[in-house]
C-alpha cells in the first residue's frame, strides 16, 4: 500500500505540472453543423490523400526516452526480437465501457514495454477519451492519475446525466480545448454516426473537445427527433473498423474491448444497459477482422464503478503480461508475410 501511495504521489506532481500545448493548425477546412463548427468529414468508403503533419512534441514532463531518440525499454525488459516489430505501424482502437476504459493503460504500459507504442490510435464513447490522451502525448501512468484525480472529486451523478457530461468536459474534454486532431503526436482520428444520412463519418480534422463531446451523446431516437441533433457516438454502425485503420496506414491492428459480454451498472439504468448491450454484440463480431484483439478481465467491475480500482488495474497488467506471447507471435507472422509478399 506504501508503495501504492508513494507512486500516486509521484503522478499527482507529474500532473500537476504538466499541460497540452495548444498548436493551431494552418490547414484546417471548416463547415457549419447546427450552428457549431465542424471539421470535414469522410465517408468510409472514400480514400482520402492524408498529407505528413510536422511531429508535435508533448510536453517535457510527459515525454518517453523513446520518443526521442534511444529504446523506451532496454536490458531485461527488453525480449529478443521485439527490437524488429518496430518496423510495423501498430493501430489501436478502444472500445467504450465508460469507467472501465481505464484499464487501458495496463494494455498501453505492455504495448510500450514490448516497443509496440502505436502510431495510429482511436476509440468510441470513453474510449475515445483514453485515446486522445495518449495521442497528445500523455503517458498511461499520467492518463491513470488523471482518471484517479477525477473519482476522487466527482461528484454522484449518473453517467450520461447533463451534471456527468459537464463534469466529464471539466476534467477530460477541457484539456483539448485549444487542441486539434491533426496537431496529436500519434495519428488521432474519431468516429461519428450521422443521422440524418445513417452513415458512419471519421473525422481526422477539427477541434479534439467539440468532436469527444459528440461522441459522448448517445442514440435516442427520442431525443434525436425533439433536438434535431445530427451526430452521435458510433455504436449505431460501425465501433471497430478495421478496414478504415489500415486504410489510413497501420500495418498490425490491435482491438482492445473492456465491455466484454457481461458488465453492470452500480445504478441500474435499462437505457444504458440496452445501449451497451447492442455494442457488445457488435464488438464481438467486428472485432475478428482485426490482427490481435484481447478483452480485458473487467466483468467483476461496473461500468460506473470506481471501486477496488488498483486491483482491477494490477489485474489487467498481469492478463496482458500473459497475452504478451500470443501478441509476439502474431506480430512476427505479419512480419513474415509482408516480408514474404515483398520478395515475391
């Protein structure tokens, strides 16, 4: 528990002092929707010509010794042969489960630890959240204590409320107020559902903090036909696309799910439990086109729970420390096979 404690405080100064830099973007196209801005936005099926953004450095007190320059892990914790699959672009996306999204960072910490930081990240419903922090440049143990600082302040609202959703813009979204997604030093993008064409639109382009809260408004056909509102998270659709990250350039996809097939709320809520039950089925079936996907071990855990929070954590870190051969494995057959189709 000292050890706990002692680390926590560690992060609480990390977090402290560190901040995003706002970098504005000079090529960045703009459209009106509902009288807010919005960026472009493309369609699944079109295939659009992304150009190479300057590298955007996260600030000095959340960078990693690799990002510049040197390996993040060496000696011992580095396994034989992981030094060759930094020659895959590696693609992530996270699935929602509002409060247990947060053992993400066990997945990200191994990723790391095996050199296998990826370059293409994104995410849907509080997933998106975890994937912007880290596309900023956030390490996953100051993404931790930025989700530990929140359960310690917030207040008992239920997830979804209005009270939740500006309690969720003060301590997540509002970091991202001056940020872009074409300015994060991974490749960031977000997917929304459109109602008014049925389509699933990703945007690569526009303000972090409009388009994260778009993505926290959940489908109510309800609510949609008295507000009019167009966009919505991409539960409707599509929530993994394997297709459209490779599209955009990833060479290994990775789908990590913390919803699994059972999960429950500390506050009953049918809507929730509708929703999230419709997502889970389609996670299950999209997720079979990606590389490697993993479910985390989480069942014990609401989704709005924020108790015994260390122990679902070191939980999490022991199953993907298991995993970590089963992924090696598969990285080094995509090896194989990119490097067999390139000398045939």
């Amino acid at each position: 528990m000292n050890k706990i404690v002692s680390l926590f405080s560690i992060l609480f100064l990390l977090a402290s002092c560190s901040s995003i830099k706002p970098i504005h973007s000079t090529d960045e196209k703009q459209t009106q929707v509902g009288g807010q801005v919005k960026p472009d936005q493309v369609d699944f099926d079109m295939n659009p010509h992304h150009q190479e953004k300057p590298e955007v450095l996260p600030p000095e007190e959340t960078v990693r010794i690799g990002d510049r320059g040197g390996d993040v892990y060496s000696g011992e914790d580095m396994e034989q042969g992981h030094a060759q699959s930094r020659k895959l672009r590696i693609g992530l996306t996270l699935g929602p489960g509002i409060y247990r999204t947060i053992n993400y960072v066990s997945l990200l910490k191994i990723l790391e630890r095996q050199n296998l930081s990826p370059e293409i990240i994104t995410g849907t419903g509080f997933g998106a959240i975890v994937a912007a922090m880290y596309a900023s440049g956030m390490t996953p143990e100051v993404i931790e204590w930025n989700f530990y600082k929140f359960f310690r302040e917030k207040k008992k609202n239920k997830p979804y409320d209005q009270d939740w959703i500006q309690e969720i813009d003060a301590a997540f979204l509002s970091k991202f107020k001056n940020v872009n997604l074409q300015d994060t030093k991974k490749k960031f993008y977000l997917t929304l559902y459109d109602h008014k064409t049925r389509k699933t639109y990703y945007f690569d382009k526009g303000n972090i903090r409009d388009l994260l809260l778009l993505n926290l408004r959940l489908s109510n056909n309800i609510q949609i036909s008295k507000t009019g509102q167009q966009y919505t998270a991409a539960f409707e659709k599509e929530v993994f696309n394997a297709r459209l990250m490779r599209s955009l350039g990833a060479e290994f996809t990775i789908a990590a799910d913390s919803l699994g097939a059972k999960f429950d709320f500390d506050h009953t809520n049918d809507f929730l439990i509708g929703v999230y039950g419709r997502v889970a089925g389609r996670i299950h079936k999209e997720r079979r086109d990606f590389d490697y996907s993993v479910t985390l071990p989480l069942t014990a855990m609401n989704l709005d729970s924020t108790k015994d929070l260390p122990l679902f954590l070191q939980k999490s870190y022991e199953f993907m420390l298991k995993q970590t051969p089963i992924l090696s494995k598969k990285i080094q057959a995509k090896l194989d096979s990119l490097s067999n189709s390139g000398n045939e």
